[in-house]
C-alpha cells in the first residue's frame, strides 16, 4: 500500500498527459484499493482473534468474520481491475511497437480513461450475484449468547461463485497470461532490434532529439515488459491453485484439506503483495521523470 501510494502521488505530479502515464496511475490504483481492501480483511481476523483468546468477554458490535467475508468478496471484485489493466497496456504497448504509425494516436489519453472505466464497471456489475448471496441479518451467536449482525450466505452461494468467477476470473487470467507472454516477446524482440538500430545510428550522425526520443521509448517499453513479466509470476500461483482445487475438490474451506486450502491462499496472496512493491522500483529504475520527482 505504502508503494502503491507513493507511485500514486508521483504519477500525479507528473501529469497525466499521455496514455501510458494514465495506464500506470490506474494500475497503482487500483492495487492500492485491493490492498486496502486486503488490510480490512486482516483487520477482522485480528477482531476475530482478540474475541477467541478472551473466551469472548470482549465481544464486537458485528460479527468479525461477516467483515472478513465482506473485504475478502470486496477484494476478490476488484482483482480483476488490474488484471484488465495489465493486459490493455501490454497489448496497447505491443500494437505501438508492431504499427507505430497506425496505433500511436490510439490510445490517447480520453480512450485510456474510457477503457479503464469500462473495466471497473465491468468488474463491479459481474459481481453482483455473488454480493445478492451474501448479508449480515441480525442472528444468534451461541458463542456470546445474543444476536448480532452476522454472516448470513445462501444456499446456491456456491454455485453462483463457481459460474461468476469461473467466467470473470478463471478464464481472463488463463488469457491474460497467454496474451501477455506473446506480447513481451513481440516487445522484447523489438527491443533487441531497436537496440542494434541505435547502435547503428549513434555511428550514423543521427540528431540528439532523435536519439533521445528513440531512446525514451525503449524505456516505457522495458517498463511496460518489467511490469508484464511481474504481472506472470503473480498471477501464476493464482492460477495454480485454481487448478488443484478443480482437481481435488477437498482442497476449499470447509472440506477436508482446508488447512492446505488456506496456507495456498495465504502464500498466493503474500506473492501478489510483493509482486505490486516491485512496479515502483521499475518506474524509478526506467523513467527519469518519475525517479526525480519521487525523490522530491
């Protein structure tokens, strides 16, 4: 969060001006509000914890874990923003690099805004059935002997999430992945033949402007791969877990391997975590501008 939020206020004082900026500020964003979502979750397990360990005489007006159900579904919504966010950018950096004179004036930055408002909609209206599955009524806990606001989840919760996040999460990571191992190499061979062409033209009298120009856009293209790649070695344990659950369905929560369940998520997540940290060293690392105004 502390990354995501420094890599916010830099992009903005830089100034949204191109589509690629806009892109990365999104991104950071919408990591940002996961991550905070994620803080709300561990923030009621410490709740839930604080009520155990005092035989619950220190009990909470709401049942702890109805608020860690609510930031995990919230967090679980979200995750798909920068999922759709990495890819558009791969992509939208690749077709750059393939076509320069066809797509450079595409992605402006209006459509990159248009595009990412798409995908936040997108992202919260396929939600929806599982959130209508879901409420916190007021019930009896035999844990302190009252009611209070709880949990309550229906009875078809389980089909619902499979459809929604098998169509909304499953399957765009599997694609997700596959685009965006096709795109970095597409702009990693770019990359290497634009290196030879500088090469070649530092000895060609090429103009300083142009150099500098050439050489500005190699660096948004090592960063737009950079984050790529970082985006597949996140995203992989994802999908790994996903598919040891479809093939032994005692590894989720309330089955026989739940323990295993939970150590698995908890490492995927952990993994993910340090994956968003490192796109700040990348920005510092490949843009000028940023390095000097995050140093500010």
């Amino acid at each position: 969060m502390v990354a995501n939020a420094i890599t916010i206020k830099t992009f903005v004082a830089m100034g949204a001006d191109d589509g690629v900026t806009v892109s990365f500020l999104c991104l950071s964003s919408a990591e940002f509000v996961c991550f905070l979502a994620l803080l709300g979750q561990e923030l009621s397990m410490t709740l839930w914890v604080i009520e155990m360990i005092s035989g619950y005489r220190i009990v909470f007006f709401i049942q702890p874990m109805a608020f860690n159900n609510f930031f995990g579904n919230i967090r679980n919504c979200l995750f798909t923003i920068p999922v759709l966010m990495t890819v558009y950018l791969s992509v939208a950096k690749c077709m750059c690099v393939v076509k320069p004179l066809h797509f450079k004036n595409m992605f402006s930055v209006r459509q990159t805004l248009w595009i990412m408002a798409g995908f936040c909609v997108f992202a919260i209206v396929s939600y929806v059935p599982i959130f209508a599955s879901i409420g916190f009524p007021e019930l009896y806990d035999g844990n302190i002997n009252k009611t209070r606001p709880m949990l309550w989840i229906s009875p078809e919760l389980d089909i619902i999430k499979n459809v929604v996040l098998t169509t909304r999460d499953s399957v765009p990571c599997f694609a997700s992945e596959v685009i965006i191992i096709i795109c970095i190499y597409v702009m990693s061979d770019s990359l290497m033949l634009a290196t030879k062409f500088r090469a070649s033209s530092t000895s060609g009298g090429m103009s300083a402007s142009i150099r500098d120009s050439h050489r500005n856009e190699l660096q948004v293209i090592k960063q737009v791969v950079l984050i790529s790649v970082v985006y597949i070695v996140g995203i992989t344990p994802k999908i790994v877990v996903f598919l040891a659950m479809s093939v032994v369905p005692d590894l989720n929560i309330g089955q026989r391997h739940q323990n295993l369940a939970v150590i698995l998520a908890n490492t995927r997540e952990l993994i993910e975590m340090i994956m968003s940290a490192v796109n700040i060293f990348i920005y510092y690392e490949y843009n000028s501008k940023f390095r000097s105004l995050c140093k500010y």
